[in-house]
C-alpha cells in the first residue's frame, strides 16, 4: 500500500511538471505531429519574416541609390550655373562690343573657369597625345593615314576630340588620327 502511494504522488509530481505527460502517454503520435506542425509553422513565420525585412531592405537601397544620383548631380549642376551665367553676360556683350579683343578674353576667362570648375570635380583631360603610339586602352582610332615620316607609325598624328578621365577613369575615349 505504501508502494502504491508512493507511485501516485510520483505520478502527481511528474504530471505537474510536465503536464503533457498524460497527453503523450493516451496519443504519443498526435503530441509528436502538434509540435511539428508548431515548428513549422514558427520556422514560416520567421522566413515570412526575414523576406518581409529583406524586400523593405532592397527598396530602401534602391530608393537611397536613386536620391544619391540625383543629389550628385545637382551638386555639379549648382556648381556650373554661374558658369552658365558669365556665358549669358559675354553673349550680351557681344552684342554690344565695340573691341573684338575684350570680347575673346571674357570668353577666355569664361573657359578657364569652366575647366578649374570641372577638373574640381575631377575631370582631367588627356594631353599630349600627338606623336605618342596608339593605346586602344584610352583612344579610338578613327582613321589611319600614311604617316608623314617611318617615325609616326602607329603613332597618333592628330586629335580630332579630347579624351577625358575621371577621377583616373576614362569616361570618353580620344578620338585619333593615326599614321600608316
């Protein structure tokens, strides 16, 4: 009797601490399958989750991309109007001008401003090109002649555009003449 006892206080204790014991003892089957089903459906939840966050993630750098170009390129564009203002102020003096020669330093002026304010930017011409041998990296033969003396073959004889580097990358290529 006191064995009995003693296993049903046993029982009382256990099913206190772990009240689905009784539970998985009647259907150990249908407890194994609820805290799979529990699982899966917390494991949907975190990956609904995580996708949600990520997609948000993906539109807010998409969105900040954007904005970056566009306030990139307003920068240099208030950078230049004044630029754009001393050409207004040399064609109405042109107009005007009694002197051809205050009118092309004014336009001198103008361009000189022109270029520091975009070699600021990082803008940088490519010189000194003429009588250096072709470098298809950086220029772009658009025809070839026979070259003058044996010395300028392969060698640029002319530029007909300037190329342009910026910040050490070429952004136009310049355009050649090259001897044959």
């Amino acid at each position: 009797m006191m064995n009995e006892q003693e296993n049903n206080l046993q029982e009382e204790n256990l099913n206190q601490i772990d009240p689905t014991t009784d539970n998985e003892l009647e259907n150990p089957e249908g407890s194994v399958e609820q805290r799979l089903q529990d699982e899966l459906a917390t494991a949907n939840d975190k990956y609904t989750r995580l996708f949600a966050e990520f997609d948000n993630y993906k539109k807010r750098t998409s969105k900040e991309r954007v904005d970056l170009i566009q306030s990139a390129s307003k920068d240099v564009l208030n950078k230049l109007l004044p630029i754009l203002d001393d050409f207004d102020r040399a064609l109405v003096a042109m107009q005007t001008a009694s002197e051809i020669e205050s009118v092309k330093q004014g336009i001198d002026l103008v361009n000189q401003k022109f270029k520091k304010t975009l070699s600021q930017e990082g803008l940088k011409e490519m010189e000194n090109i003429i009588g250096q041998p072709f470098d298809p990296e950086y220029q772009e033969a658009i025809t070839a002649i026979p070259a003058p003396s044996d010395d300028l073959k392969n060698k640029v004889i002319d530029v007909v555009e300037k190329g342009y580097f910026l910040n050490d990358k070429v952004i136009r290529f310049a355009k050649v003449v090259i001897g044959q």
